[in-house]
C-alpha cells in the first residue's frame, strides 16, 4: 500500500519572472505540495497574485514567516537579499527552496552554509537541468567518447539593455552573467568534472556604452585540471541568440549538449546516437519540489545543498578574482 503524506506548507518570496513562469506552475501541479502564501515588496504584484492563488499576500516576509505555518519557502529575490531571507526562514526553522545564487560572495556562502546547519534546516538551491533527463545522460555519453581533453561552452542570450532591472547593478546582484545566468552552467561544469584547478576569466560591461552600469554582460572563462582536460564558457547576457550549448571532445568522439537535445558523435561529426525532449520547465520545477520534499523528509541526500555550493562559489569568486588581477586563479586554494 502506497504511504499517504501531507502536503508540505509552502511560501513563495518574490513574484518576479522565475516564480510567476516555473515556481507557481509547478507547485500548482505538485500534489506533494501546496501554497500557502506568497509575498513581493510590490504591494500591486502581491494583490494581483495572491488574488490568483486564492492565498494570503505579504510585502514583508518576515511578517509572512511568523504568521504562517510554513514548512518551507520558495525564494526568488535579488541576489543582495537572499541572505536576510535565509536568515529569517532559519530563526523560524523554515526549510528553504531558493533560486540561484547560493551567496553574494564565498565569505557570504560559508557563514550561511554554518547558519543552516546550526539551525537544522535544508536548504535546496534550484537547479532545473538537473532534473532533466537530457542533462542527467551527459555522464553515461561521456563514458563511450574515450579519454576527454577539450570542453568547449557557450551560454549566451540578447538583453537589449543590460542596465535595466537590478541585475545590471553589482551592489544588488553581487556580479553580472557569471554569477547570475551563468551559474547554471558553472554548475554543469562541476557536475560533470568537478572543480578545475586553475581558472582565468575576462569580464566586460561595455555592450551598451550608451547606459550607465556595472555588472558585466559578456565574460569569457577558461578552465583547466591537473589531468590535461581544459575548456572554456561564453558567457553573455547581450550576445543573441539565445544558445546553450557545450560539446566535450574525446579521443574517440564528441558530446554535443543543447537545451531539449544531447547527441554523441564521431570526431568527424557523424551522429552515432540523439536523444531530444521538448521543453518543459514548470515540470522541472515540480521536480524539484516533490524531490525536495522527500530531502526534508529524510527520504534523499540534498544534491543541492550549501556546502556543495561552497564550490559555485569558488568557481565564481576565482572568475572575479582572476578577471581582477588578470592572474590565473586555483580555486581550491580559496578560503
């Protein structure tokens, strides 16, 4: 006989974009889960969805964390206030869901990977591709293309103004497409090889010399490890199309992963095997929420948890810091 279970009680933080396209989606469609409250500083974006929802609005989620029995929280905020929301959510023992970035910065991270631990709570960070099965084939692929040396990526879409919104402004996001957009393929990179030994990176937030911000647009990361494997992001939030793409080379064939399609190949680029699925991200994110579900019911590991994020932000602070002082930068050494 099947285990009945109640629904986890759920608060979203944050109405923009991310929570509206994928979180409120999928937790409509997650029987393991049900809203149960939202919040936004914008008092009209609060009316209007807590209208929709049928549930109680908050412009101030502290006030939403005390008056609500929640177990946990979908966090969707600018990046400078994640921080003050975990901190919250962990003084009420309100396990957290929380969009990328893990942290503003490493310092940041370790205090808050300490802080969940001393408080006892999970926390998820939100990394969609992971619960794709396009994605989660890359390793077994991998294994037939004999001894890998080259990773070659590119994540790339237009913003025609990338000053607009909070994410053009660092004191906000904590940086520009590395540690915004580009976390998602940080996070490939580690997922499928591990944390490189040595990484450079050139940054730039000149696309639009017509507009007055400072988070960079475009970034160009190299990467290597002590085994002889090395590669390179694209990274861009004005360069179009939008592409997602990242092919890695063996001594006997390629991997070619895009969004909805991975592909293993010849060297000479003879298609020996395709799997493709057409998108469906707000099932992703139920995904995520009923696998989170089951981390906060003791049933999984976190895959996503703080201290493995620890490494994103090695790899992201080792992009700024080499970019900084045009110096190759171990982000192993990084403390």
């Amino acid at each position: 006989m099947q285990r009945r279970f109640e629904p986890v009680r759920v608060g979203v933080i944050g109405l923009g974009r991310q929570a509206v396209d994928d979180h409120l989606p999928g937790l409509a469609s997650c029987e393991s889960a049900e809203l149960v409250a939202v919040c936004d500083e914008d008092p009209e974006v609060v009316r209007e969805h807590q209208y929709r929802c049928r549930v109680p609005g908050y412009t101030d989620f502290t006030a939403m964390l005390r008056s609500e029995q929640l177990d946990l929280v979908v966090v969707c905020v600018p990046h400078s206030i994640g921080c003050r929301v975990i901190e919250a959510a962990a003084e009420h023992r309100v396990h957290v869901l929380k969009e990328k970035p893990f942290a503003t910065s490493l310092a940041e991270a370790r205090e808050l990977a300490r802080l969940c631990e001393k408080s006892g709570i999970e926390l998820m960070v939100t990394l969609q591709r992971r619960f794709n099965p396009i994605y989660m084939s890359f390793p077994q692929l991998a294994d037939q293309i004999g001894t890998p040396f080259v990773i070659d990526a590119r994540y790339t879409l237009h913003i025609a103004d990338p000053s607009e919104g909070w994410r053009g402004d660092i004191a906000t996001a904590g940086g520009g497409c590395v540690i915004d957009m580009g976390y998602h393929f940080i996070d490939l990179v580690l997922w499928y090889f591990g944390l490189p030994d040595l990484i450079t990176a050139d940054l730039s937030a000149v696309a639009r010399p017509d507009r007055e911000y400072d988070a960079e647009d475009t970034a160009l990361v190299h990467f290597s490890y002590d085994s002889g494997l090395y590669g390179s992001i694209l990274m861009s939030r004005f360069i179009g199309p939008k592409t997602e793409d990242l092919r890695l080379i063996g001594s006997k064939g390629i991997v070619h992963l895009e969004r909805g399609r991975i592909r293993r190949l010849t060297n000479d680029g003879r298609v020996v095997e395709s799997l493709a699925r057409e998108q469906a991200w707000p099932s992703a994110a139920a995904s995520q929420i009923e696998f989170f579900r089951r981390v906060i019911a003791g049933e999984r590991p976190n895959p996503s948890g703080p201290r493995q994020h620890l490494a994103h932000m090695r790899f992201v602070t080792a992009c700024y810091q080499s970019a900084r002082t045009h110096t190759p930068v171990d982000p192993k050494e990084l403390r």
